[in-house]
C-alpha cells in the first residue's frame, strides 16, 4: 500500500519530487526493536552480511546461560555488539550456528562477560571451544541508540547465504528493484540514502574474514559497485542522493547530499562553511543536476529558543546555494510553524518560488581587505608570501600560482602552511583558498586548523582534490584583537599543493544573494550586523520587507518563542528600506524584494565572486562557470624559488603525531548514564566531575556552545552531555591565547 500511494502520488504531482528513502549504510536484523531510529530496521538476515572485527576463538565450551566466556585471547575485544558463530575443524563459519551478543567487559587475562540473545538474536544456544568464533562487530554511533545499528558488509568479499546473495544483493531485491520501469516505484523521482555508506567508514573492519583489518579502499570499492547498480536501475534523469564523496560526484554516480542540520545533525549554525564547501564543490565537479535538502533535526536549550531565526537562516542559505529547504512542523502550534514560512512563501502573498531565478551570490567577506600585508588581490604574491610561514615544505611561484611542495621522503607530522595577521579588534574572521592538490588524490584532507587567540568557535576540517581548484572557506566567531595573530593549515600526505588564491578577511562569512524579485543576506554570526545593499546589489532599487500578518492563533504560540514571533513580525514588515543599509539579526538571514528584473539563464557562481583590482580587472574566476570538466592546470614550469619567512618550530608535538592519531579516534561516544556504581571510560558520558571517569581520564564540560564534536572520540554529541577524554588529547586540540605553549610554541 506504501508504494501503490507513492507511486500515485509522483503520477499525481508531477512538479513534486518525490524519493524513497532508506538507510544503506548499517541497520538492524530483520525483526530487531529499533526504537532508536525507524529507518534503522534493515531487511539483513543473514549474520555474515554484517561487517565483523578481528575476532578470537573460545577456549572453554558456554551453555545458553553462560555470561562469562574464556577466550584464546581478548586483543580486538572492547565493550559492543559481537557475533559467536560456530566453525568447522577447518575454521569455515556455520553461519545457521550463531547467536548475536553484547560484551560488557573485557577481562585482564583471558574472559569477557557478555549479554546473551541481543539485538533480534536467536535463542541462546551452547557453544564448543575450540570451534567458536567470537567477532565483535562495528557499530553505527549516528543512531540514538547504542550498540544496535551494524554496517553492512558491501564489500566484494561478502559471504552469500544460502541463496547466493551477498549483503548488496539483498538490499537491491527492496531498495533498488521496485525502482525499475514496470516496477512499483517507477513513477517517483529517486533514491535518498539516508546515512549514507561513506559518512563513517566501519571501523577496524575485517571483510574477508582473515583474522586482519582491512583497508577501507575495500570498502569504498564495494560502495562504488553498489552506486554503479543503483545508477543502471535510475538512468541519467532520475535522482540519487547519498553522503557526499569527490570520486562518485565526479563520476556521475550522485546528485546531491542531505545535509543535516547544513553540517552536522545537531548543528543549526556553527558549522554552516562545511556546508558552504561541500555545495561549492559538488557545483565545481559534478555534471548531474544537484538536487540536495537542508534541514534541522537536534538543538541545545539555547538554539531551541532561537528556532524560528535558525529556521530562517536555514531557508536564506538553502535558497542561496540553491537546495530545497526543510521547514519544520509538529512543533504542537500551527502558528509557529507558520512563521517559519514567511519568507519562502513571500509572507501574506503565500507565493512559492517567489525570488525568481538567482543571478548571483557575493561572499561580503570578500569586500573588505585581505589581512595579509593588506594584498591587493588573493593572488598579489609578493605581499602575500612573507606572512606564510611553512613546515617540511617549500614555497614557489609558478605562474600565477603559489606551490606548496613537501620536502621529500618519509616525515613526522604535515606539510604545513601559517598564515600570520593583526586582528586589530575582536570580531569574526574569515580565510578563503583555492586550491587543488597537485595528485591523483580523491579527496586530500586539510586537518581541524587551530589558531592561537580566544575565539567563540573553531575553524572546520575541510577537503581538496586533485580533480579540480576548489574555493575552500574557513570561519572563525568572536577571535579576541591580537597583532600576531596565526591560523594553521595542516595538509594530509601527497603531491604539491597549488593555490589561487589565499587572503584573510576581518569579516563576517555572510552570503549575499541576488534573484530576480529580491535578494536574500545571511548573517551566521554571533553578533548583528549591517549590511550595505547599494554596495552588495548596485543597480537594484526600492528594496522592501516582505509582508506577513501574525497567523492564526498566534496567541498560542509558547510563551518562549513568543520573542520569536515579534522578531518575524519586525522583519517582516512590509515597510521599504530607506536607509541604504540593512540590519540582520545575528545567525540570521533577511529576505527582501526589490524592483524586478529578468535574465534569460541562471546564472550559476563558484562562490569567489572577486572585486575588480586596480586595472578594473578580476582577481579570481568570477566569470567562470561550474568545471563541468577538470579545469586546465598551467603548464608545467620551472618554479621560481622565493624564501618565505623561516619557519620556527610554532607547533609542539601535537604536529608531530602520525595521521590517525590526529584524526577522530575509533572509539564511539556512548551515553551510559550518570550516578553509576562503575567509572566512566573513554567517550562515555555523561559525567559530572574527574572522579566519574576511569584511572587518568577527565571530565570533558561541554555548554550550550560547544562544538557538536568531543575531542578524541567519533560521532557527534548532544550539547550539555560531558563526556571521559583524555586530557592530553584535549591539550593538543585547544584554542588557547597568545602565550598558549599547548598550540604555539614561541621558543
């Protein structure tokens, strides 16, 4: 009945995109309690289609009742989901012999306890020594249930059951057949792989079942096959969206991500350049339409008294970037859902798409100098090179570029390049590069950059690839005055690093955008701010509010977001602009109309939208459209050697740690509870104090504003939730002042 409806609806409304949404990164055995997650109850059976650890084999026999197991040995065990499965003398799996388990704790010798019959298991059954492989198993931390969601082994060593089908031939039978013509989901516009198989690789995954850990190269080649099966079903002019990966948009296999929160799940606004990159980016490489959501799911006390302008936020950057925008309802008051809409529906006139077409989007940060020995363009490497210093690299110029070439041979640490600047007042400030990595890479990450003043919230991780320059944007909140201020750029391992441009903004990472019956200015600050509409939009005139009346029963609306609804009203107002400024609320967007005007194609930007220099020229690429092929690289040149600033060593060991210890560790975060009998380990939570957390970990105190990241461990946690960290590992990650000896080392 599900799909008779669907299906009716998509023939129905034609204008209505409409996709079928699953989870194809992990689930649940068919017939487990997911309470956590509904999209979380897989169609999996089988056990061996699930992703396994390295295990061990049992050395005493267990009966059903059994809970302490004696093991060869307790190496790969840890707290989590695992899998007993009896084997043949010869080691093979007898996969209808298994039974699923939860280990509770890992012994010093050689026993684990664990909890029969978990997660839709079979009975508990005994099991011989000798002939019985316990594994655990990976799990998906995303889910608001612990220890449930189990990632799917994609991979081409997948173990078939008893029909000859693998975990991707399983899925396909719901998730993918039904979608061809003829089936009964021919009609509807795609696919939606929610939590999709690339946003958290499996952890510590065997998928071959040898006993080792696997490269995830195993994994992302098994994702590959199951997009290419997904594509053939879809054809070239029905959608799939999926988690977002350089290879498989440049490939032509998606069309776009849902982005959660714009960033994160929990995230209404701190990590909005995530977003920002990732759009830009699909625009640079992709030759498929995108087609991509923008939602809220989680807030903290403080957010939530700030939804309606987080929603509004939410609506003035998917409109900029060209998504479609979640509006959230069920809040229990129509009325306040219904001013969460004034503006995409152009208030009282209750017009969709009422801003026309887009014709362009300006970064305003852009319009302010470039901090860099006051450049005059992104590119004036003369003024530019000496406030870069650079660790186990080179600079050169190369034409009209600048390379980053790293010294050669085996090294600790990364490549590395410092910005230097003066922060003359405390405001927010902003980096933009483009770049492309001079390799044969996918994806090249550029680790979490650090800074060493007082800022109300972090720069974010981003990513280059050696398909395409990338406009790449890294914002900072509140940064306290400073003059020498720093911002670190650590590379991850390969080829040269070739840039366009590199400058530093004393500004706002605000988007202005320009369409045909309006514009729309975003302001994710914390602070209000002023915006001039003559300089952002010369040639557009009498701009004015949208209309919009307070709703029905607006006397219903709580009495806390009550401040909310006078906020809308005021915005909203009907009245015309006088002033050629305008005031945007702080993390908060405003959407006005202005005399109209009509252009006869989208015009579709990079996101550097660059002033004219002095000869009335454009610095960057402003007149280019997206790469629907590779953009040229120059040709290849003998560098011009130049001496930037001799780097002291401004970063103790923190640089010096191989990749994957600086990188989010493997352990998940889990909410245990508070007020237990037992310590706290690693990223469990919740604490309260020090003496909560096992041996010498510590209480890490998180606020309303606390990044939606715990330092150390993997997934994202809800704000007001301590959790058990290592201190030294919150050390090598803090944002310190001036003198912080923890980030920068002045020796």
């Amino acid at each position: 009945k599900n799909y008779q409806y669907a299906n009716r609806f998509a023939r129905e409304h034609p204008e209505t995109m409409v996709l079928s949404t699953w989870r194809a990164a992990s689930g649940t055995p068919k017939g487990a309690n997911d309470d956590g997650d509904p999209l979380g109850v897989s169609t999996i059976t089988f056990p061996g289609h699930f992703v396994l650890s390295p295990g061990t084999t049992l050395s005493s026999s267990i009966s059903p009742t059994s809970q302490t197991l004696r093991v060869t040995s307790t190496t790969n065990m840890r707290k989590g989901p695992a899998l007993l499965v009896e084997t043949t003398g010869s080691g093979d799996k007898i996969w209808d012999r298994y039974e699923y388990v939860l280990i509770t704790g890992v012994g010093t010798g050689s026993t684990i306890t664990v909890g029969r019959q978990f997660n839709g298991s079979p009975d508990a059954r005994s099991f011989p020594a000798g002939r019985t492989y316990l594994a655990p198993m990976p799990w998906d931390s995303r889910n608001r249930k612990p220890y449930t969601d189990w990632f799917f082994n994609l991979s081409r060593f997948c173990p078939k059951d008893e029909n000859g089908r693998t975990a991707m031939d399983v899925l396909a039978i719901d998730m993918i057949e039904p979608l061809r013509e003829g089936g009964p989901l021919d009609l509807i516009s795609g696919l939606d792989l929610a939590s999709g198989p690339l946003t958290v690789n499996p952890s510590n995954a065997d998928y071959n079942l040898d006993g080792k850990v696997d490269s995830d190269a195993i994994y992302r080649d098994g994702v590959k096959t199951f997009y290419q099966r997904i594509r053939e079903v879809l054809g070239p002019d029905r959608v799939l969206t999926t988690s977002l990966d350089y290879e498989y948009v440049s490939e032509g296999f998606i069309n776009g991500v849902n982005q959660e929160g714009l960033a994160q799940p929990d995230d209404p606004w701190e990590d909005l350049t995530e977003t920002v990159n990732e759009v830009l980016a699909w625009r640079k490489l992709s030759n498929l339409p995108m087609v991509s959501l923008a939602f809220q799911q989680h807030m903290s006390r403080e957010e939530d008294l700030l939804r309606v302008n987080m929603q509004r936020l939410l609506n003035g950057y998917s409109v900029c970037l060209g998504l479609a925008a979640d509006i959230e309802t069920g809040s229990g008051s129509e009325a306040l859902d219904a001013i969460k809409r004034f503006e995409l529906y152009n208030g009282d006139r209750k017009e969709p798409h009422w801003l026309g077409k887009k014709l362009s989007m300006k970064r305003t940060a852009l319009m302010s100098e470039n901090l860099l020995n006051n450049a005059r363009s992104a590119a004036d490497w003369d003024r530019i090179i000496p406030t870069l210093s650079v660790r186990r690299g080179t600079l050169a110029v190369d034409g009209d570029e600048l390379v980053l070439t790293p010294n050669e041979g085996n090294f600790s640490g990364y490549v590395t390049l410092l910005l230097n600047f003066q922060l003359t007042t405390k405001s927010d400030f902003t980096v933009f590069l483009e770049a492309i990595s001079d390799d044969d890479q996918d994806e090249r990450k550029i680790l979490l950059p650090r800074i060493n003043v007082q800022a109300e919230s972090k720069a974010l991780r981003a990513k280059l690839t050696g398909k395409d320059y990338l406009p790449l944007t890294f914002y900072v909140r509140g940064a306290e005055r400073s003059s020498s201020a720093k911002i670190d750029f650590r590379f991850q391992h390969g080829g040269p690093i070739r840039f366009r441009q590199i400058s530093v903004h004393a500004a706002t990472d605000s988007l202005a955008c320009e369409f045909e019956n309006g514009v729309v200015i975003t302001n994710p600050s914390l602070e209000d701010q002023d915006y001039d509409l003559t300089e952002l939009f010369p040639g557009r005139s009498n701009f004015r509010r949208i209309s919009a009346s307070p709703p029905n029963d607006a006397s219903g609306i709580p009495d806390k977001y009550k401040p909310q609804l006078r906020q809308a009203l005021e915005l909203n107002n009907g009245q015309r602009i006088t002033n050629k400024s305008v005031l945007v609320p702080e993390r908060n967007a405003i959407f006005l109309i202005s005399d109209s005007v009509r252009s006869k194609d989208p015009v579709e930007v990079n996101g550097f939208e660059m002033l004219p220099d002095n000869n009335g020229s454009v610095n960057g690429a402003n007149d280019r459209r997206p790469t629907r092929s590779p953009t040229q690289r120059p040709p290849t040149r003998t560098p011009s050697e130049l001496k930037a600033p001799e780097d002291r060593p401004v970063f103790n060991s923190p640089d010096e740690k191989p990749p994957s210890e600086d990188e989010p560790k493997t352990v998940p975060l889990v909410v245990v509870g508070n007020n237990l009998p037992q310590p706290l380990g690693l990223c469990e939570g919740d604490c309260d104090a020090d003496s909560d957390c096992q041996g010498s970990l510590i209480c890490y105190q998180r606020n309303k504003r606390s990044p939606s990241f715990v330092v150390g461990c993997e997934g994202y946690a809800k704000r007001g939730t301590d959790f058990c960290i290592d201190e030294a590992v919150l050390a090598s990650n803090r944002i310190g002042d001036d003198n912080d000896q923890n980030i920068f080392d002045q020796d």
